[in-house]
C-alpha cells in the first residue's frame, strides 16, 4: 500500500502547486495539502489523521462495544462567497481552536468537517471527488435530495460542550474553554439547517413527550426509540475498512446523511416484543436471545428460506449479507443517532464508508425486493425488516478529508 506521505510526496513532484482561480495550496510532503500562508497544526502529532477516527478515545461496555458520545449536533453549511485562501485561513483557524479548547475524547469535542457536492461543483471539481449527488434507493420513499457545502459535525458526552461550540464559530461568544475565539466559521458559512440528536442509554425515554412515541413504551433502558441497542463491535467496520487507503483522498472517507421518520404508534401499537424482534433482526431469534447478544448479531445467511418459513424478513439479516470479501466486514460506518427534531421522534443516519456505493449496496440489501418472490405477504414494506415503520424524508452525500486537508480540499 501506498502511504499518504509518499503519495503526496509524488504528487508535489509531478504536478508543483495546484491552482484556481488565482489561489494556491501547498503540497508539503511531511504535513499533506495545507494552507497557503499557515504554519502546520501544532497538535497534529496530539490527534488523528482522520477526521472521523474515534474508537481508540472512547469507552467500552463490559463487552468491549465502544459506546459513542452521547449527544450530537450536525450544522449544514453554505458559502456566503466564493472561495478564497484567505477563507481556507480562516476556516483552518478555527478548526484549530476547537481542538486547543477541548480534548479528542467523549467528555470534550469530537468534530469532523466535510465538504459536500454543492462545493465541489462550485469549483469545477465534482467530478474528480469520491462522492456525486444523492440517490433515491428505494421505490416507496421520496426523499428531499440535498446539496451543501459543507457539514460540520459535533459529538461530545457533555451537551453544553456542542452548544458553546456552535456559539463560537457561528455566534458571538469569544472564549472558548479559556481559549480566544479570533476566527469564526460563520465568517465564511451561513448555517442553513442544524440537525440535533443523542445516542445512549436511558436518552429515548427522557425524549418520551415527543409527539407520536405511545406512552409507556419505553422502559428507560433503550439506546434507540426502536427498542433496541446500535453498534455492536462485530457489526460495524473497523475505521481503517472505510478509510481511502492512497492516492489524493487518503485517509479521507465518504459521509451520507439521511434523516429518518419512524413510526413508533404502529411499532408498539401493533407488534409485540418477539414480532418486533423478527423484524429488527431475524425470525430465527427469540427475546432471551436477543437479551444475550453481547458483541455481535449473529445471522445465518437463510433470508429467502425464512421468507418462506416464516413470511416476514429481519432487518439485521438482509444487511448483514453486504460485507467486505477480504475482511467480512460491514461496508458501512454507522454513526446514526435519535432525533426529536420538529417535536417528533426520528433518526438521523450518518454513514461512512469507502465510497458511496458501498453505501447504496447496503441500502439496496435493505430494501429486500428480492424476497417477494418467496412470500406473497412481504412486500416492499410490509414483513420486510423495518422498512413499514421508517420513512427517508432526505440524503446528502459529503467528502471527509484527512485533517490537514480539512481547509477548502482542492482549491
């Protein structure tokens, strides 16, 4: 494998500095691209290459499933102009002082800015990135396809830590963690929407005001308002699998965002505990097993069989089939979350993975078409996973650079 150094190495040495429109990037074999005019991160050697990598900061169960921050906050950007290196400056500098104000860890900040179609396009570049624009990926849902320009993503166990961020790179607030917040993003990005969330134990049931979530449904012991747990160590891709390996984008990766509404009325109202279990998982299961899943979600490849056996398919099961031929892996990085965004209960989905079409095959195993050939009763929602209780009301697909090409990547 080609390291990211001596990729870079070599592409300094053919192409020199790359331009647009009159502004140039340093290609810097020790640091990878930077911005004209700063200095290296002086906490580089302190934090990871990857914007995403986390596992190695956060904690674990007694089963050695990490256990993800517990509140998050994603702010969709627009540019306000066009870009600068003058703005890539900015843009850098204040991505630096998140990282002197907090510790990369799930009692201080976890962030990771991405750049979206809409940027790419906007500097003639789209078609050289690793991601295009979103899809529609099933033939009941009717999502808003978006494009931004970017997406700033914030994670921390501590809820105020997201606010006081926001404020500083987007409001007025001028010390951050005793920390001076000379550069703000908002100098550069209007914010257009914010997507708000949380993920852990005991989390869904304090949210059970929200309209459409049946009351006593939740017992306070769920990680997701579904009922069940998310990110078992042995169902997600190690960070590496969906990292880009070399060339230009290594140690990048690719983001999809969905949101998601979700049907509790009917989840509850309508199934009991070992018929939601068929769903979520698979009907082989029962709820002492389930109970008993410390690490893995195991599955036995029987997806048509148990369409015909049982006339309902398991969620767990139909997506479990897409994985990496060299490492049986999961081609997907889920980071998905709870929402009450609008007072209902829903999901925001972030996904990161290799390439976006790792993405759309997982999706499309999802979507299950296949087993109606095996069951007159499941359909393209109904006894097919999970799919009568979710609704994808939008997509948007965002690039992840390394850290130090965070700032304006390819301009």
């Amino acid at each position: 494998m080609v390291s990211r150094r001596t990729a870079l190495s070599r592409i300094a040495v053919a192409t020199g500095t790359v331009g647009l429109s009159g502004c140039s990037r340093l290609l810097d074999p020790a640091t990878g691209p930077g911005v004209d005019g700063l200095a290296a991160n002086p906490r580089s050697d302190r934090l990871p290459d990857r914007q995403f990598a986390q596992t190695e900061y956060l904690p674990t169960d007694d089963a050695g499933n990490h256990l993800q921050a517990r509140y998050r906050r994603i702010l969709l950007l627009d540019l306000q102009r066009e870009p600068s290196v003058e703005d890539a400056r900015t843009v850098e500098r204040a991505m630096r002082t998140l990282e002197a104000a907090y510790d990369w860890d799930h009692e201080g900040l976890f962030h990771t800015l991405a750049w979206g179609t809409n940027y790419f396009e906007r500097i003639g570049e789209l078609s050289r990135v690793p991601i295009s624009p979103p899809q529609v990926l099933s033939r009941t849902d009717k999502p808003n396809l978006q494009s931004f320009d970017a997406a700033l993503v914030l994670e921390s166990d501590i809820p105020s830590n997201l606010a006081a961020a926001d404020n500083a790179l987007f409001g007025s607030r001028n010390r951050l963690e005793g920390e001076s917040v000379d550069q703000r993003l908002g100098d550069v990005f209007g914010v257009r929407g914010r997507r708000t969330g949380f993920l852990g134990e005991g989390l869904p049931a304090e949210h059970a005001d929200a309209e459409g979530i049946p009351a006593d449904a939740l017992t306070g012991e769920e990680q997701m308002f579904m009922g069940f747990f998310s990110g078992r160590k042995r169902t997600q891709p190690r960070e590496g699998s969906v990292a880009i390996p070399d060339g230009r984008f290594a140690d990048g990766t690719t983001m999809h965002l969905s949101r998601l509404t979700v049907n509790l009325r009917d989840w509850y109202g309508t199934l009991n505990g070992r018929e939601r279990i068929r769903r979520m998982f698979s009907p082989e299961f029962t709820e002492d097993d389930v109970a008993n899943f410390t690490d893995d979600v195991p599955f036995s490849d029987r997806v048509r069989e148990h369409a015909r056996d049982y006339d309902v398919v398991g969620h767990h099961e139909k997506v479990a089939q897409v994985r990496r031929d060299d490492t049986d892996e999961p081609l997907v990085l889920r980071r998905d979350f709870n929402t009450v965004d609008g007072g209902k209960p829903g999901v925001h989905f972030v996904a990161f993975q290799r390439k976006l079409d790792d993405f759309r095959r997982t999706r499309k195993a999802m979507n299950g078409w296949y087993v109606r050939d095996d069951s007159s009763s499941i359909t393209d929602r109904e006894h097919n996973g999970i799919l009568n209780f979710i609704r994808v009301t939008s997509r948007a697909n965002f690039y992840v650079p390394a850290r130090n090409d965070r700032s304006f990547p390819l301009l």
